[in-house]
C-alpha cells in the first residue's frame, strides 16, 4: 500500500481510545508519521498510550497529552507548538441510548467541541482532516444496504450531533480550498488487533475495547462468555427481521483503522468526500451471539429484553464507493474472526 503520510505530524484526538488507538497502531507500523494523541482517558487508557510506544520503532513518534477537548485555550496551545499536516477526530461520546436521556452532552461534546477542533485546523493551516462519523446520520434509512446518498435522517442526538460535525466541516471545506477532508461513516466496529494473525488459533491482541459498562454487543458476548457477566440480554426480538433481532454491518476494528490510513493518502490527489465503512451485509443479534459460544465453546445465559431507545431494525452498508475509490480491501471480513479476536482480548483484561 501507498504511505504518503510518512514523516507527517498527524493529531489524533480520542487516540487513547478504542477505534483511535488502532489507527494509531497502523499508523506507526505502516508509516513513519509522528503522532501527537489528545485524550482526557473517559474513555481511553494509559495502558494503550503504552502498547503504542512499544509498538512504534521509536517511542518519540508518540506524544500524549491527556486533555479535554472543552479547554478551547489548552487545544489551541497544542496546534500552535506543532504544525499538523492531518487531524484524525474521533473523540465523542458514542452510546445511542445515553444521547437520548442526556442530549445536551453528545451536542457540546460531539459538535461543539469538535466545531473547535476545525475552526483550529483551518487556523493553523492543517490541510487534512479525516472524521469519524456513523451509520446512526442515516437513522431508519430507506433503502438497505445503504449508499452514501440515502436521504441523512438521524433518529437520535448521537446520530444527530454528529451529522450536524458532518456540516460544519463540508462548510469550512467550501470556504477554505486548502482544507480537505474524508468523512468516514462507520457502521458496528468490532474486534481488537489482529497483531499479523490471520488464523484463529494464532489472535493475540496487543491491544482491544478496554472500556467498562460497554455497550457493543460482540464485547458483551466475549464478557459473558468468560464469566465476567452472569449473563447478557438481547434488546428487542420482534424487530421485522427474519429472526426478530436486530441486523448489523460488523466491521473489524484492524479494518476499520486501515481505511484512515487509505483516506489520508486518498486526499493527496482527490477531492474531499464521504464514505461508508463496512462489510456490504449484516448479522443478526442472534446470529452473533451463536458464533460467540462456537468459538468461544461456552454456551452461556442469554435473555430477552424490550428494545432500546433509538435502535433501527437494520443498518448494513454500501460499501462499493470506497472500495472503487481507494484502495481499501477489508482482510478480516469474518465473523469468527472478530469474535474470536475480542474474545482472545478479553481474556487479558
């Protein structure tokens, strides 16, 4: 693959965290790009910042600030001292049911603070900024799969916040030729590091979700089946879907990181866009707990319970723009493969 980002200073906010912390990882394996990380560890951890000074050839390409992105003085003080040639965003807060019930913090987190960070770019002359965005802009899209051009209908305030980000950086693109960007569209990121395995009986991540009380149904999975839970619960099974469930596009997080790294040499030579990631087809929630005990070989306590606020039936991907645009090709399409990479991950945490 192409490494146009080597020797950039790349900001990657929320760097600590789980999605963050891999694209971090293939950055310092694939490339030789230094990388200054913002994190304020709600939910990221020092431990990853560590995994990923071990993991770089030379642990000065890793500079970590721990920060809250609301310290508008402090984070312009950051772009400032370095002069970044990308920003990969991801800091946000990300629970579906939690915008519903405290709206206001996904907005001041979600698109105030990140309104901050482009204003900061655009000051600062950063040319690239790659965003992490989601499925939920769609909300309950009307086609499946979904393209890029479905009609955006965001059916909560995570979603909402974060299409409004979307806006914001399209607006300041328009004003500033010198700012491009990729918007990536992330459907249900799953999985931990695949540390060059590509069998299941060779997984040993060096680094996963690590956060607690976390939502993601594979994580939950792995926890149940290791005992950490006494048993986990399915959210609504009269869904109109054919076993009743809820029916995701799951995407390994190690393919996932990747596609940033193909966004950022994407925009040496193409114009800013918008790009949906995941695997073109979906699992039940079902289907994904069944593969859960397969690998796992523990047939663990499930429930059933009523569905959760903001929850569509169904979201999987069109992935064909970004797979005909860049030279992105998913490796872990697999769901053995995710499952057993988050299972193996949670047996170390």
């Amino acid at each position: 693959m192409s490494t146009t980002c080597n020797s950039q200073q790349i900001l990657i906010t929320g760097g600590a965290g789980y999605i963050g912390s891999h694209v971090a990882k293939q950055l310092l394996e694939q490339t030789d790009a230094n990388i200054t990380i913002i994190d304020n560890l709600s939910t990221g951890t020092k431990e990853r910042i560590d995994a990923l000074k071990a993991i770089a050839n030379d642990p000065n390409r890793v500079d970590f600030i721990e920060a809250d992105l609301e310290n508008f003085d402090m984070i312009e003080g950051v772009f400032k001292a370095k002069n970044f040639e990308a920003v990969i965003h991801f800091a946000a807060s990300i629970v579906v049911p939690e915008s519903v019930e405290n709206p206001l913090k996904y907005y001041m987190n979600n698109t105030v603070n990140t309104t901050n960070v482009i204003r900061l770019a655009n000051k600062y002359g950063v040319g690239k900024m790659i965003f992490s965005s989601t499925a939920a802009v769609y909300g309950e899209p009307e086609e499946v799969p979904v393209q890029e051009t479905t009609v955006t209908k965001p059916i909560n305030p995570y979603g909402m916040s974060k299409l409004m980000s979307e806006t914001v950086i399209q607006d300041a693109a328009f004003a500033n030729e010198n700012f491009k960007y990729v918007i990536l569209r992330y459907f249900n990121v799953a999985g931990a590091d695949m540390n060059g395995a590509t069998k299941l009986e060779e997984i040993n991540p060096r680094i996963g979700q690590s956060f607690p009380n976390a939502t993601h149904l594979i994580k939950i999975a792995a926890e149940t089946a290791l005992g950490k839970r006494d048993k986990m619960y399915i959210f609504g099974d009269d869904f109109d879907t054919p076993d009743g469930t809820g029916i995701r596009d799951y995407i390994h997080v190690d393919d996932l990181a990747d596609a940033h790294i193909e966004a950022l040499n994407y925009l040496d030579e193409n114009p800013s866009d918008i790009f949906n990631c995941g695997y073109g087809h979906g699992y039940s929630v079902k289907e994904v707990i069944d593969e859960m005990k397969r690998v796992s070989g523990v047939d663990f306590c499930v429930e059933t319970g009523p569905r959760r606020a903001g929850d569509p039936a169904a979201l999987i991907s069109d992935n064909t723009k970004i797979k005909s645009s860049m030279a992105w090709r998913p490796k872990f399409d697999d769901l053995a493969l995710i499952c057993k990479s988050a299972l193996e991950w949670e047996r170390k945490i």
